[in-house]
C-alpha cells in the first residue's frame, strides 16, 4: 500500500439503468488504527466507473469531481441535517467494522516463505551477491539477517524496506555481496511474529536442477546436430565413389 492507511469497502448498491448505464455508490472506510481519529469514513458516487461527486468524514461535506458532481455537491451540501447523518457514520457505521476486522484479521499473522537466489553485483569489491526475498507474510514488522559459518554478517548487506503487496500482505529482499569462500555456510535468517523459531535458508551453491537440465539439453542437441552432420558426410561419399565416369568424345 503506498500509505500507511488500510482501506476496505463496506458496502456496495449499483443501479443499472435499462439502456446499460450504470449509477452505483460505494461506502468505504479508511484507518490504520482503531482509534476513531485515525478512521475515515467516504461515501462515493460514480457513473459508468468515474467518481462524481464524493462526502469524505474528514472534510465533512461533499466534493464534486465532475462539472455535474460539482453542481450536485453544492445541493446536497444545503441539508445541514443529512451532513450530520453522514458525518456520524464514521462512529456509527465504521468502527465496529474497524474494531471486528482487527479483532478477527489484522491481529492474525502469515508465515513468510523465501526465495534465496545468486545474482552478479552492479559494482562494488566483492565478485558475487546473494538476495534473501521474503514474500507473504503479515504483520509488516520482520528481521531478515545474514550468517557466514555462523558468523552474523553486518558488513556489505543492504537491504528493502517492507513492501506491500495491496493485499495487506509485505514482501523484502536482502542482498549480501561477498568473496566465495572453498566449504562456506551462508545462511538468510528471517525473524517474524508468525514463526516460533528463526526460518533458516542456508544457500546451496551447486548448480541448480533447472541449470543443469538447460545444459544437459544444449549438449544433447549439439551431439545430435554432430551425429547428423557427419551421417551427412559419410552418406555424401558413399553416393561419391558409386558415381560411374563417362568420358566425353
């Protein structure tokens, strides 16, 4: 999410007219925490998916987006009493909401899954880099760190910030740039709240199955391109020495 708010809609009413236009409004609320401050309640009114006209809790009546949504806000704006109404509806309508989606949702965790790949550092002293990608997992706060034979490595180790997927879930990726060492262990240890001990991924540097596969096909097919060039040859000699000469006049 590129802010700090979670949002999610509540309830949706969509009238189609015969002609296959659409008028539909949307209620939704905005928080990011429990705290009624720190709720917003919109309601939103759109034709044929654009947003005319929008009532926010925080500017506390409506605004117009279109030259139509503008005229419509200015009526709708007159009814001090349907503005109170609406205004209420950030406690009335949103919180319980808010409180039940962080009662039955936001205080549950997701355990991550990792991904630990080799990459070619753009520059720096070291000759290889390794990225630790954690993926899926929630709440937002997570400790990703490297160890070398058991050794915790600070030094040469960059890393993301929390990056969110807009789905409530986050997703981070680690780099650790390095000098191969003969008979090394390199680890990415994840710390989270959904796990009971440190996730350990230790990096394996033989080459991977789907590696292998792509050579073992690429010599596969040069030996059959060898065998089929020199079947070419021997079938084109054999045809050479059967050849009769008939000498000219």
């Amino acid at each position: 999410m590129a802010s700090s708010f979670l949002s999610f809609s509540l309830l949706f009413i969509s009238l189609c007219s015969a002609d296959g236009f659409m008028n539909s409004a949307v209620d939704h609320c905005v928080f990011n925490s429990t705290e009624l401050k720190d709720i917003e309640y919109i309601r939103s009114y759109y034709y044929n998916k654009l947003e005319l006209v929008r009532f926010s809790s925080s500017v506390g009546e409506f605004v117009g987006y279109t030259e139509f949504g503008v005229k419509q806000a200015q009526g709708w704006n007159k009814d001090k009493s349907n503005l109170a109404a609406l205004r209420a509806q950030k406690e009335t309508y949103c919180k319980n909401h808010v409180d039940n989606a962080y009662s039955t949702i936001l205080t549950q965790s997701v355990k991550p899954y990792v991904v630990l790949t080799s990459s070619t550092p753009s520059a720096g002293k070291h000759q290889s880099m390794l990225v630790c990608s954690v993926f899926d997992f929630f709440p937002k706060l997570i400790k990703v760190s490297w160890f070398r034979d058991g050794q915790e490595v600070t030094s040469d180790v960059t890393s993301t910030d929390e990056l969110a997927d807009g789905d409530w879930f986050y997703q981070i990726h680690s780099h650790l740039e390095y000098t191969p060492r003969s008979g090394e262990k390199i680890s990415c240890v994840v710390e989270h709240a959904s796990l009971k001990e440190p996730l350990v991924t230790d990096w394996d540097p033989s080459m991977p199955e789907s590696e292998r596969n792509k050579i073992a096909i690429g010599a596969s097919g040069l030996i059959l391109g060898l065998i089929l060039s020199l079947a070419g040859f021997i079938y084109y000699k054999t045809k050479a020495r059967g050849r009769i000469l008939v000498p000219s006049n």
